[in-house]
C-alpha cells in the first residue's frame, strides 16, 4: 500500500539527524544552518518519493516569511517561519541584513517542517555579549497544530517522543492536549 505524504513526512521527521556541526568562534559553540538541515535530507527524497524546496516573501519592510515546503507530487505539506531584518544592526551592510535573516528563516521554516529541536541550539539563546537585549524575530514562530496533523502528532508521540517536545514546535489547545494523550494510552 502507497504511503500517504503525511506517513511519509512522520517517518522523515522521526529518523532524520542533523549534527550541529558550525562552529562560532566568537561565541563558542556549534550550530546547524538551514544548508545542514538540506543536506540531511536529500537522503530521504529519493527513498520516499518527496522533494522539498524553499520559498519566502517579504511581508512587511522588515520581515521576511520563510516556507519549507514537501511535496509528493500530488500533495504538499508546509511550515513557515516569520524573521525580523534587524536594520540598526552595525557592522553589516544592508544586503547582509537581509541575507542574514534569510538564513535565519529557512533554517525555522526547515526545522518546523522536519521537527528538528533547536531548544538547545546556542544560535537560538546566544545573547551574543548583549545582556540586556534578546532578538526575539529570530526565534521560530510555533504554530497550531491542526486537526490534518493530529495523525502525526499521535505517532510522533508513540514513537517515545514526549508532549514537551511537540509543544516546541506547535501550540496545542486543552482539547487537543487531551485528544493527544488519550489516543496514545
């Protein structure tokens, strides 16, 4: 029996690894770029029969939307992720700025999609010496997780995966929070 995208995509989500293998200098740690996270995944595309590309917009002066996108041919799943150009920013020309963002952007919109957790990826806490100030556009946006993807919910959690980790990625209402954790018993 063909695996639907959704079957597809849960199983992707559940073996794909990607090391946090950049390292900052300055700042002393390692971390994955959105290039990283691409090139762990090309195994999977011929496997399951998906491609993924990347797709982003300007929605305000300032923010950039960022969208993974998989698709099988006959259906696609996405997830985005909104990124603020932080234009006082020194140092950078404004192109860098830009192109800065859009990096920070595809590498969440790729992580929501494949729920890669980034809760300890220095590149999302690093203060970068700035004590008192935190870029909060960087952080990827969470988003609801919908009724199609309680199916991949439920299986992600059945895999030993725990509701903590899912929250990271998607808001979960009482109800579905309840849904969730009575169809797993």
């Amino acid at each position: 029996m063909e695996q639907t995208l959704n079957e597809k995509l849960a199983i992707i989500q559940t073996e794909l690894k990607v090391k946090k293998s950049q390292y900052n200098s300055f700042g002393k740690y390692y971390f994955r770029r959105a290039e990283d996270i691409l090139e762990a995944i090309k195994p999977f595309l011929v496997t399951y029969g998906v491609s993924v590309r990347l797709k982003e917009r300007l929605v305000d002066t300032h923010i950039i939307e960022s969208t993974a996108i998989i698709t099988d041919g006959l259906m696609k799943l996405k997830a985005t992720a909104l990124v603020g150009v932080e234009i006082g920013q020194k140092g950078m020309q404004m192109p860098q700025k830009f192109g800065a963002a859009s990096s920070y952007g595809k590498k969440y919109a790729l992580g929501n999609l494949f729920l890669i957790d980034d809760t300890q990826d220095s590149d999302a806490t690093n203060k970068h010496d700035k004590s008192t100030h935190t870029n909060s556009n960087t952080r990827p946006i969470i988003v609801p997780l919908t009724k199609e993807k309680i199916p991949l919910a439920v299986d992600y959690l059945k895999k030993g995966n725990t509701l903590e980790e899912l929250k990271k990625s998607y808001s979960l209402t009482n109800e579905v929070e309840a849904s969730l954790l009575n169809q797993i018993k």
